[in-house]
C-alpha cells in the first residue's frame, strides 16, 4: 500500500512502473521511477517544466523506448507498438490536442476506435456515448476541428481517446492555454469519468492546486525523479509543496 493512501476496498493494481529509466543523448528525462496505479484512482503528477512528466505519458503510451526497467499494464509488459497500447487499454491525450483541424469533428472522433473488434458497432457506440458526454461536439459535428474554440478542440481530443474504451485515459496539460470557466467544465468531465464510470485516470497538470485538489495521490517529479508523493491533500498541505509549486510562503 502507498504511503498515506487509504484504501476502503481491495483495489486491482492496473499500472506498474519500476525503476524506470528513459535517456536522450545521455540525459537522463526519467531516473529510475517508480509508481503504481490502482482501478479507478486518480492520479496527478505535478512538477516544473522539464521534470520529465510528459516523456512519462509518452513511455506509458508506447511512443517512447525503456532503457531501463519496466511498466507493467493490466499485469503484462507493454506491447511494441502504439496502436497494440491503444487496443490493449491506454489513450492518450496529448499537451496541445493535436486534433485534425482540417477534419469535422466526426471525422476526428471516428480514428479513436481503430484498434477496436467490429469497427462499426463500436463506433456508434462510443460515439454516442462521447456526444452525450459533450454536447456541444453534437452541435459541431459536421464542423472542421480547427474552427472549433480551445476548450471545444480539448473536449474533441478528450472524445476521441475515449472513442477506444480505454481502461486508462492519460492527459498530459489538459488546462494549457483554456480561460478558467473552460477548465472547469472540462475538468467536471473527467471527474466525472473517474467517480462515476470507475474510469481510471493519469494526469500531468501545469496547474498544481488543479491536480491535487481532483486527485486521490499525487507524484511530484523534479529532473526525472520522484521527489514526493502522497494523497492529493497530503501534498497540497506539505510546505515545501506550497513554496515551489502553489505559490505559497510558508509562515
């Protein structure tokens, strides 16, 4: 069990990373990590610019080699290629969208369930369920992605990763760049997601207060390396927390 978290039920371990370590050129993005995901937590991982948050993500989604040690999803090592991560139960939502703003927004959706048996029923299923989930994705079906507004296009990307099924739904900076209201609404969703699907979900969030207030445990990564961690509240109160990453003075 991890430090200060508290469980209330045997919960499945979903996501195992140990002694994880990523180089580029020498440099070290992630130094020997560690971290573990149970069924339906909510996970944040905060930290400065260059902490390595988003070279995580992109090793959990299969587009970044392991140099050394592992991540294990669902019990079993992760599979070589991005899109068998994709059909194995891991979507992405990448920092900045990365939607097709030449597409409509149902061309947009419809890649997300690819890696999915009967591509036509699954389809139609998941497309109602995302357009239930965002409705104003229903009212701009038909639109290109890129007339869409930033928090729509976030809503778009959010859709699409949802479009596959996945067991765990990984964002990275889901705020960047959305006015306050935006981040509201779309935060709602994916706690919404979490408590009332059991959805479980990875996040990496520029914005600290955010990520520790939706998150049952939290990480804090500072130069590749896990410096903290503990229940979302446990790290919101610690001070050395509040100086670096709320904007906090300790008294």
């Amino acid at each position: 069990m991890r430090k200060g978290y508290e469980m209330t039920a045997e919960k499945k371990e979903i996501l195992r990373i140990d002694h994880l370590l990523i180089t580029f050129g020498g440099l070290r993005a992630i130094d020997d990590i560690s971290i573990h995901v149970d069924e339906g937590d909510f996970l944040g991982v905060i930290g400065p610019n260059g902490a390595g948050k988003s070279t995580l993500l992109k090793t959990i989604a299969g587009d970044k080699p392991i140099n050394q040690g592992s991540i294990l999803f669902d019990g079993k090592p992760l599979p070589g290629k991005v899109h068998d991560v994709v059909a194995g139960g891991i979507s992405l939502i990448p920092e900045g969208r990365r939607i097709f703003p030449s597409l409509t927004v149902e061309e947009n959706l419809i890649p997300g369930t690819c890696s999915r048996k009967n591509f036509k029923q699954a389809m139609n299923e998941s497309l109602e369920e995302v357009l239930t989930l965002f409705p104003i994705l229903k009212t701009r079906y038909k639109q290109a992605g890129g007339t869409l507004s930033g928090g729509e296009q976030q809503m778009l990307a959010v859709a699409r990763a949802l479009m596959a099924r996945p067991k765990l739904i990984c964002l990275d900076e889901p705020s960047l760049g959305l006015a306050s209201i935006i981040i509201d609404e779309m935060f709602d969703k994916i706690v919404q997601l979490n408590r009332e699907r059991g959805m479980t979900v990875l996040l990496v969030e520029q914005n600290a207060f955010l990520a520790l207030d939706v998150a049952n445990y939290g990480y804090v990564l500072n130069t590749g390396r896990v410096t903290r961690e503990g229940t979302g509240s446990e790290l919101a109160a610690d001070p050395g927390v509040q100086e670096e990453y709320l904007g906090m003075k300790a008294e």
